[in-house]
C-alpha cells in the first residue's frame, strides 16, 4: 500500500534503528499491545502508518490510535491488544504497573522496553 505523504521507511530506520525497527515489527506481527511515544506527534503518525504498512499483506486489526488524546489514556489498560502513540509529555500520567504487558517505544531515544522479549 502506499505511504502518506511525507513518511518514508528511511525517516522510520532514522528514529527507530534496525532494532527498534524489527521490536516494533515483531510486536505487530505478534498482536502485542504497543505504545509510541515522542515528542513530536508528527513522527508518531508517521511511524504507525509506515508500519502497519510494512506488514502488508497483513493488517493490524485491532484498535489503532496513532495519537491517543490525552483524555483517552485509559485505552492503555484495555484487555485486548491496541496499537498507541502518545506525547512524551502524556507519559507522566501512566502508572507503570499499567505497561507491564506493552511494548513502548520511544522514537525520540530509540528505546523499547527492555524485557519484551525475555521469556518468550
């Protein structure tokens, strides 16, 4: 499928690197409940789209928000699997008891969380 405008695979690699990059397309392969974050909302559309874009010709089904309102971040703590993103500065307001079970990301430092793949 096409890219929107302005996303590119390339500006993904940037942020995430090949790492980065192959957690979260792992972690959407696999259904996992994902949160990005950044502290430009514009890379957190641009990241969600070019991904879900990348697995074709699959499709991330379940609830997708590339950018959560901050109203809306009890979605977190939904049972099912969610594809997020949020501003950094939201990250504050999640109790981390709450993301025991999400893969974050951070597209600003390139950082997922650590134990995402331990005992898997």
């Amino acid at each position: 499928p096409p890219l929107p405008h302005g996303a590119s695979v390339t500006s993904v690699c940037r942020l995430l690197g090949a790492e980065g990059l192959t957690v979260l397309l792992a972690a959407v392969l696999t259904e996992c409940k994902i949160l990005i974050h950044s502290q430009d909302v514009a890379n957190l559309a641009m990241v969600a789209e070019v991904v879900t874009a990348l697995i074709y010709p699959f499709m991330w089904a379940l609830p997708y928000i590339p950018v959560l309102p901050e109203p809306m971040l009890e979605y977190i703590e939904a049972p099912l699997s969610t594809f997020l993103g949020v501003p950094t500065c939201t990250m504050q307001y999640i109790e981390k008891s709450v993301l025991h079970d999400v893969v974050v990301i951070d597209l600003d430092n390139g950082f997922s969380s650590p134990d995402y793949f331990d005992g898997r």
